[in-house]
C-alpha cells in the first residue's frame, strides 16, 4: 500500500508486501495502519511512520479471494472478510478482531462483497455485488445476525452517513443510490444517478 502524507503529496511506497489485496485501513485509537497479505493470510498491524511491520495474525482458513477490511474508529474491533471469489469456500467469511490483544474472536459465515461499520455500534453491514442480498447487519461482539434490509438489486459501495444515521449503498443496474435506516434496514426514497455506478 501507499500512503498520502496529509497536505501533501506525493504518495510514498510503504514497501509492506501485501500480495495485491488492495484494501488497508488506520487505527486511529491504537495509531497503526491495518493491512492484508493474501499469500501468508496474515493481518498486518503496522506502524505509520516507520512502515514497520509490529504484529501479525494468521487468519486460518479464510475462503480465498479479495479480503476486505473495516475497522471500528471507537471500538478495538476490525473486521476482515474474504469476497470468496468463485465460491471455491473454505472457513468463515468474516473475521471479528480484537485488536488489542489481536485475538480473532468472532466467525461469521456471510458472503460479503463490501462491508463497513456503524461508527457508534458494534455493528458491522455487508452486502455482495454479485448477489442480491441486500444488506445484512451482524453483531460485532457476538456475530449475530441482528438485520436485514430487503433485496434491492446488485450493489457494491457503501458508505455510512452520520448525520441521518442512514446506510447509503449502490444499485449498480437501477442507476441509483438506496437509502437506508441505520437501526432497521428500512429503506427510505432512493437518490437518482446514473447506470452503472458503483462507488461512494
């Protein structure tokens, strides 16, 4: 991965090998960046300004594919998730980290295309591209599956908005970007864009 110094620029090599997974997240309560590498399936908790590899966590068995990445700003808990690319299978889709004792605590078996978090709950919410699941919100501390949003079409990126306590998720093939409430999964007026639109 790379990192943009805030500011300023240009983007400086982290030389932290990272076998192409593309996704790394910061830590801001333990001050570390959190990546992936997809051939030793090691968690990689690594100290921003040294580039320096501290602690590693072999996730055992995670299905093969592109491993997505979430991290609760408040919470010590991370959230790794395998997009289990040609469903070949394998363990638990979704990994629950306690990042202070880098333990992995929780499995989850959920397909999950994208995924974020709820910024005050321990909530995690995954959806799938390549299916129409809708959204699925689970438990971060007990893995639960606690909701459901009704299925809307393929769609990929979410985000999470703060200010209307609303899950905002793409419909790639609607053209448009769905609404929904943060603690029901209710879906609310969607937002018109343009086909094919996939990112938020």
């Amino acid at each position: 991965p790379k990192m943009l110094p805030a500011g300023r620029g240009p983007a400086i090599d982290t030389r932290i090998a990272v076998a192409g997974n593309e996704f790394c997240k910061f830590s801001g309560t333990l001050n570390k960046f959190v990546a992936f590498n997809n051939d030793s399936d090691e968690l990689l908790l690594v100290d921003p300004k040294r580039f320096a590899v501290e602690r590693r966590l072999r996730l055992e068995n995670l299905p093969y594919g592109e491993v997505l990445l979430a991290i609760h700003p408040r919470l010590s808990l991370f959230a790794a998730a395998s997009e289990n690319e040609g469903g070949k299978g394998g363990g638990p889709d979704i990994r629950i980290v306690d990042l202070d004792r880098l333990q992995d605590i929780r499995q989850i078996y959920s397909p999950t295309g994208h995924m974020i978090t709820d910024p005050e709950r321990p909530v995690i919410y995954t959806n799938h591209f390549a299916k129409n699941l809708g959204i699925r919100a689970h438990d971060m501390r007990t893995g639960r599956l606690i909701g459901r949003s009704p299925k809307f079409g393929r769609s990929d990126r979410m985000t999470f908005d703060s200010a209307r306590d609303e899950i905002l998720a793409t419909s790639v093939e609607a053209g448009q970007i769905w609404r929904f409430d943060a603690r029901t999964l209710k879906p609310k007026i969607p937002i018109d864009t343009v086909f094919g639109a996939r990112g938020l």
